[in-house]
C-alpha cells in the first residue's frame, strides 16, 4: 500500500492537473482536505472535486466526464482504490 505521503502527493499531482487543464483551482482548505483524506474511489473523489468548486456534476455532464477521466487515471496507480458502489 502507498504511504501517505505518496498519496498526498499524487492528490497534489491531480489536482493540479485539474487546475491547468480544466480550470478547477480549489482554494487551499479545499486541496488540503482532499490530500489529507481523499473521497473514496474515482466516483466519490470526482464528487469532492465538484463540490469543493460549488459546482454539480449532474447539472455538467461532459466537464464532469473530463474531470472523472483525470482522477481515475490518478487514482487507477493507488493499490486497492478501486470504485466504490455509492
């Protein structure tokens, strides 16, 4: 399993990702949150980043998709992060 640094780097990494490409810079309570303890699989980490931007996913459904498609590949090098049923 990674430590938790790793994975607090690897949250840094995505979303800065998010940022540059999909315009969503969280506030800094917001990206500490989620390094510190992430949303629970690609579904529920792709939910947190919605709404930490005061946004809803279902009301974007293509951004939501881009967005989703960015934390899966992070999340996809996380040993047991598989999806969640929600």
């Amino acid at each position: 399993m990674a430590h938790r640094d790793d994975r607090e780097s690897d949250v840094r990494g995505l979303l800065d990702e998010l940022c540059v490409k999909l315009g969503f810079c969280l506030p800094p309570e917001e990206r500490r949150r989620l390094r510190e303890s992430p949303a629970g699989g690609v579904d529920g980490f792709t939910d947190a980043i919605f709404e930490a931007e005061g946004l809803s996913g279902s009301e974007h459904p293509d951004l939501r998709r881009q967005v989703r498609a960015v934390v899966e590949r992070h999340l996809s090098r996380w040993p047991g992060a598989g999806d969640h049923p929600r």
